[in-house]
C-alpha cells in the first residue's frame, strides 16, 4: 500500500476544499466524464458461482474499454453488486438509478429476479441488458421495451438439446421423467419441455418440482426409479445442476440422463466421471474462431482459468453496449433502443452474427448441443465437452429455432 | 408395491438424518457446555469440506476423510480458546454475534483461498453405483456414510457416559458451579468439546464433498438443518438430537415421496409440532442455567 505523509492530505484536503469553494459545476463535469452503468449478479445462493465468472467477464470488458480511451472518451465506472435475492435485486437496481446515477442497467443470471429488474427498468425509463436469465416469459407476456435478453430463452435450449436427442432415437415413444426447478424458470422450461415432447411422441410418465434450496436428491432419485423412465430429464438450475449430477452418479441409475439447461460453471465443479448425457449449451471456449480464441487466451492470462459462458456473455454485452454508444453518441435510452431495434448484427465470437430481434429484443444467435468428453481426451480439467453441431443448422434461418410471435406473444407498450 | 416404495423413502430418510446428526451432535454439544450458539458451525463443515478435497488430490480419499476433521479439530483449539471462552458468561447476544461474524469471515476466507466457483470432487471408484437389498436400492457410498456415522455414535456415547471425562462434561451441562466447587475446572472440557464438535462438522463435509457442491457458501445451507434438528431433539439430550435427526430426515422423505414440492417445508411444519407439545423438544431436559 502507498503510504501518504501528512503533508500530501493536507495538500489533497487543501485541493478538495477549493474545488469544493469553486463550486458545484465542477464536480458536476467531473461526474458527466464518466458513464456509470449499474450491474447486478448473484454472487451468492444457488447461482452464485457462475455469477462470479459473470463479474470476471464484465470487469475484463470494462477494463479494456477505459484501457482504450474509454467511449467517446469517458471513462466507464462500472457498479457491480450481488443481486442476491428478487426483491433485493429490485432495491439495487432502484438504488443504482436513482441515486448513483447509472444511465443504464445490465448483468442477472436469476429469471425471478431479472424479472424484477425489468420492472424498474420500465419504471424509470432506462435500458436494461438482461445478460444470463433463460426464462421464455421475460421476452415474452413479461417483456417490456427497455429490456433486452441476451441469452438463449428455455425454447432455444430444448430445440438444441432436442435435435440432438431426435439424432439419437431418444425422442420418439419414449417415457420421460422431468426433474424441474420450483420457480419462473423452472416452470417455463417445463412449458417448453412438455410442448417438445407432446410434438415428438414422447410422454412425461413423472414430474417432480424441485424447491431451489434443495441440495439432497435422493428421495426424488428412489422416485425416479420407481417411475421406471427411459430417459430422465434435468430441468434445474446453477448449483441444484451439480447436485443432482454428482448424486445421479453416485446411484447410478440405469437410464440416461439429459438436461435442457448447464453452464460450463456448474459442469466444470461436478467432479470426474460424473456428468454423462446430452445438454445445450450458448457459448463454450473451445468454438473454433479467432475472435473467440483471442478472448480465451486474453482471459485465461488475465485470470489463470478459462472463462465460462457467463464470462463471455457479460463480455460481449458490454463490448455490444459501448458500441451503441459510441455510435449513437448517447446514452439515452431511446438512442440506445433504436440503435438495437434496427437489427444491428454484432460479432459475439460465433460463426455467425447475431443481433436483438425488432419486436421481442432476443439476441439472436446460434447454440450448441453438447456429450461429455472421455476422460483419456480431456487436454485440461476444462476441457470436458464435446460441441455438437450449432444449431440452427447452417442452411437455416437462425430465427427458426426461437419462439415465433404466436408462441411467445410480446406486446410492448411504447 | 406403495408400501414398498414407501419403506424405501424411510431407510434412505435414514440416512439422510445419520448425516445431518454429524452436524447437530456437535452443535448441542458446544451449546449444552457452553451456552453458545455456534453459528459458525457450518463454516467447519466447509472447511472440512474443502481441506479434505485438497488433501484427496495427494493422498487419496481414505486420508483425507481422517486428516481432515483433524485439522478442523485443531482449528477449533484456536476457536475455543482465543474466541468462546471470552463469552460464556457474557450476554448470549455477543456470541452469537461473533460466530455469525466468524461464519461469514471463514466464508470470505474460502472464497479468497479456493476462489468463489465451486471445486469439484468425486466418489472414489470402489464407492460407485448403488447396492440390491432384495428390491431395495442403496447408494453404496451411503451405507459407507452410515457405518461411519454409527461408529461415531457410539464413540462419542462411550466417550460421555462410560469415561470419566463424560461424567464431567455431563455434570457441567447441569450444575457448573457444584463442578467448581470439586476444584474441576472445566475450560479444558470445553476446549475438548469443541475440537470434538466441529471434528464432526468437518467429517460430515469430507464425507459429503463427494456427493454434494463444494462452494463457500456450503456452511450456511447446512447450518439451518442443523438447528432445526437440535431445536427438535431437545438440549443437553444425547438420544433426542439423534431421535430427531433420523426424525427430520424421514419426514422429509416421505413428504417428497408424496409431495415433491413441500419436502423442504416439511421439517419445519414438524419443529412447529414438536414444539407446540413440547416447548423442550423432544427429549429436552431442564437446565438450570438456561431457564
């Protein structure tokens, strides 16, 4: 730590208290030379450890954007908080615009509590950038105009999973047993589930709800093989992911498991041998593409591990947000949501563009269905997925596996 | 065939509470003596998680499960004499205040050392996959855990009504002064009781690391539980934290066998019970001190 004489704060007191005596619009300039952008994550609860990637991932962005000049020449000051709960998340976000004077809003990985976030967004008119939550009902009867999604909602990820699953003949005539998250996002991903199956021939012979504070499966494992299902299916979140893998595992029960919902975080702490079965995924670090490896390499120097998907989303939204305004010399909310709503394409380090979808404001982008590497081929310990083929396929229209109008309606008020 | 579904939920209940029993036994213990809410309880639990990851990776499981509440146990020398001795006769408020704080430090703690993701760890090999009793399934790493739970049962039962040490403690559960009075210090007790305590916390997260996440906040998801158990049982009783226990741990199966969704309500609905007819708890005895 720098250590100051006695003599340096009297001169910093001395200098304060001018600039104090000078008045008011000077502090008023120092302040509008920085852009303040609020960002809330939960570090702590169920999905606290993949909200601590998030926050490596935003930091870097801040960090190399202020390191290059700052946008237009402002600094960013980065507010970065735990969300910890859907209530609290609402109080801070509140918080950040009222009173520390954020211009906008980003981060959450939770769907209950960027549910929340939305809401004050829409309240106080500022935009924000919803970068992890999954849950349909946000882009859809929930959305609002100044919020915007950027990761694949629940559909995407049971389409990606799906389709590898319909390659597999694990779909059609199966009996399925669900395993599903209590709340907003659990229930949306079973909503998406339950229309998969009913469109592919397969029936949901059981459907446990899982509360979000469980952490001891095995009642609802012994449940599991008393239904005698072909396949089991995984609908939760964050760390209830890793639980219920590292006991599925430990049973060893005979039939396959599969999940519509992992992040490489919750993978990557399972412990060897554990995970089997197919899974989505939106981002992971070995995709082949030089934006994508220079960002991997530049992290894992930064941070000594590779980032995780939350890592990276936080990254390119970030990276998205300042092109925004760089472009429109703003941060105005309306500047900022026209400049989005024209469909603008980014390069978010995958084979193709992506952009927020006009009338819903879903970055739409390609995923990833993925199987667990055998432990022989694994380079490192994080390197334990094997990427399927992107999805949508590279003919296809990346839009055709996101909900239409008519599935998830969103009607945004002006 | 419901009947036999049903039995099923109840053994593994079983288990389930012979774990959360390494926990509570501990944390009654150190109140029972002490006086002492030991809020920090959970947070040797994650230690004793974490350190018997790390040791695993140089040693192997079976040293680490034993390495591991030892060094806790150690740890906890430092906890009783540097930290509660100066509160057992101060007001309750402080320290529960200072093991709250000391919760969340330990937690910071880890999160500084081992970084926030949490770590991961795995069943050894010979512990894999579940065992047929008749149609009966059993993990096979559980029953591991239940011998080594019911082997510390009756140690610990041994080291408290058949020594000589345990006709100390129990006399000082009850009536420290007249303990005084036969010129017995018991600050050396209580320093044994908490390396004991929190040993036993540490086991259940050596053992536990493998089958749940290892993350720093492992402690204060465990530490509820814990409570509610020995809230349950009763203070200062030995059989009425295991009764209670293997209590909390069947209700809980047998709720999610017909109510998913309700499991984690359930064991409190049952402190709400248990407490509506008896304001001690199960097999709670009446203490002097604490009345």
């Amino acid at each position: 730590m720098t250590r100051y004489s006695r003599r340096t704060l009297l001169k910093a007191g001395a200098a304060f208290a001018g600039a104090s005596a000078i008045g008011s619009p000077a502090i008023l300039s120092a302040q509008a030379a920085r852009i303040k952008i609020g960002h809330l994550v939960p570090l702590t609860g169920f999905l606290g450890a993949i909200g601590s990637y998030a926050q490596l991932g935003v930091k870097m962005a801040a960090e190399e954007i202020n390191a290059s000049g700052g946008i237009m020449g402002k600094q960013i000051d980065l507010m970065s908080e735990d969300s910890v709960n859907p209530a609290t998340a609402s109080t801070k976000a509140q918080r950040m615009i009222e009173q520390d004077g954020a211009v906008l809003l980003f981060g959450e990985i939770s769907s209950a509590s960027s549910l929340t976030i939305m809401q004050v967004a829409e309240r106080n008119k500022k935009v924000f950038f919803s970068t992890g939550a999954r849950s349909d009902a946000l882009r859809g009867k929930d959305c609002n105009r100044y919020s915007f999604h950027c990761d694949i909602p629940n559909t995407v990820m049971v389409n990606a999973v799906g389709t590898a699953l319909k390659q597999k003949g694990m779909v059609k005539g199966k009996k399925f047993v669900t395993l599903t998250a209590d709340y907003i996002f659990g229930h949306d991903l079973l909503k998406a589930a339950k229309a998969f199956f009913s469109a592919n021939d397969a029936t949901l012979i059981g459907d446990e709800l899982i509360a979000t504070d469980v952490t001891d499966f095995s009642p609802y494992l012994l449940k599991v093989r008393q239904a005698k299902p072909d396949v089991v299916c995984c609908n939760l979140a964050g760390n209830q992911v890793t639980n219920l893998v590292k006991q599925y595992a430990e049973f060893g029960l005979p039939y396959p498991l599969v999940g519509f919902n992992l992040n490489t975080g919750d993978a990557w702490a399972m412990g060897e041998g554990n995970l089997s079965g197919t899974w989505p995924t939106v981002w992971y670090h070995t995709l082949d593409n030089p934006a994508s490896k220079a960002f991997v390499e530049a992290f894992t120097k930064k941070y000594g591990k590779p980032p995780e998907n939350h890592a990276w989303i936080e990254y390119i939204t970030l990276k998205m947000i300042a092109q925004a305004i760089t472009e429109t010399k703003s941060t105005e909310s309306d500047a900022l949501i026209g400049y989005f709503e024209k469909q603008t394409q980014f390069d978010i380090m995958k084979a193709r563009k992506a952009y927020f979808r006009s009338w819903d404001h879903q970055l739409v982008q390609e995923a990833y269905p993925f199987t667990v590497k055998p432990k022989g081929e694994m380079k490192d310990k994080w390197d334990m997925l094997v990427l399927g083929e992107a999805v949508p396929a590279a003919g296809a229209e990346l839009e055709s596996i996101y909900p239409t109008k008519t599935q998830n309606p969103c009607n945004m008020k002006a | 065939m419901q009947f036999g579904f049903l039995l099923e939920q109840v053994v593994n209940g079983l288990v389930l509470g012979g774990y959360y029993l390494l926990i509570a036994l501990g944390l009654s213990l150190i109140f029972s003596v002490g006086g002492i809410v030991n809020l920090a309880h959970g947070a040797f639990y994650a230690l004793g998680a974490y350190i018997s990851v790390g040791i695993t990776k140089f040693l192997g499981f079976g040293p680490a499960v034993v390495l591991s509440p030892v060094a806790v146990a150690l740890l906890g020398i430092l906890f009783e004499r540097f930290i509660l001795r100066r509160f057992y006769d101060a007001d309750p408020i402080l320290s529960l205040l200072v093991t709250f704080g000391l919760a969340m430090v330990t937690e910071q703690a880890i999160r500084i050392l081992w970084g926030a993701p949490p770590i991961s760890a795995a069943i050894p090999q010979a512990f894999r996959g579940s065992v047929f009793l008749g149609d009966f399934l059993f993990s096979r790493y559980r029953l591991l855990i239940l011998a080594v739970v019911a082997a510390v049962l009756v140690g610990v039962w041994l080291l408290l009504h058949k020594t000589s040490f345990g006709r100390v403690v129990r006399a000082g559960i009850q009536r420290p002064d007249m303990v005084a009075a036969l010129g017995i210090r018991l600050q050396p007790y209580m320093t044994a009781i908490v390396m004991l305590g929190v040993g036993m916390a540490a086991l259940g997260g050596a053992f536990f690391a493998p089958i749940t996440i290892v993350h720093p906040a492992m402690g204060a998801e465990i530490i509820t539980v814990a409570f509610v158990v020995v809230v349950i049982g009763g203070l200062g009783s030995f059989w009425g934290v295991v009764i209670a226990a293997l209590l909390v741990g069947v209700v809980r199966g047998i709720t999610i066998h017909f109510a998913p969704a309700a499991g984690e309500a359930s064991i409190y609905v049952l402190m709400f019970l248990v407490l509506l007819v008896r304001p001690r708890g199960l097999l709670g005895e009446r203490i002097e001190k604490f009345e």
